[in-house]
C-alpha cells in the first residue's frame, strides 16, 4: 500500500486468494474513504446509463483498466462536490437502487439508455 501508483496497490489485493476487483476497492474505501469507493454492479450500470462509461453495459467481471476508468471518474466527481470519493460512490449506488425495477444481475435495462458522453 506504500506504493503511489494505483495500479500497483490493486494487483497487491488481487494476489490474495480470493480477492477480486470489487473486494479490492473496497478494502482500499475502508482505509482510505476519501479517495476510493467501491466498484460494482450498481455504480457500474449507473456510469454507463449516463455515459461516463461505454463498456460492460452488465456491470461485471472487472478488469484493473476498469478499476481505474472508474477512480478517475470517482475522484473528478468527488473534488467537484467537495465530498469524499466514498459519499460519491454510496449515492450513485444509492440512486441505481432506488431506480431499479429487475433482478439485480437481470436490471442492466432498468436504467435509462445510454445518452453518450
């Protein structure tokens, strides 16, 4: 975790058994709330409704690029608001909760089409 590149610390988490990308950031959120958030299905689908994201329209199966596309969007949106990138995070997954009408892995149309960038 000394390490300053973000990538870096990622893959250290993901050499753990049993450690995805999801369960990396959110270790990284639980020592450091103010500049990570959880990537997952929820925030993922959200990003891609409104196009801040343009693949992985299912919100699954995480790379370290996505991770990443995803803490640049996470730390923008955070420095904008003055709040922390997790109080970004929770609201966006707040927000696809509220709006979904199917089965979490089955709600990938329960969100308004994607409107481009």
């Amino acid at each position: 975790m000394a390490t300053s590149s973000e990538r870096r610390r990622l893959e250290a988490l993901l050499q753990l058994k049993g450690v995805s990308v999801p369960m990396a950031s959110a270790v990284l959120m639980l020592l450091y709330p103010k500049r990570y958030g959880v990537i997952d299905i929820r925030v993922w689908q959200l990003l891609y409704a409104v196009g801040a994201v343009s693949e992985k329209r299912g919100g699954t199966n995480f790379s370290a690029k996505n991770w990443l596309e995803f803490l640049v969007i996470l730390r923008r949106l955070s420095s904008k608001l003055g709040v922390t990138a997790r109080a970004v995070e929770r609201t966006m997954f707040d927000m696809h909760k509220a709006n979904q009408k199917d089965r979490l892995y089955e709600s990938v149309g329960a969100l308004p089409a994607k409107r481009g960038r």
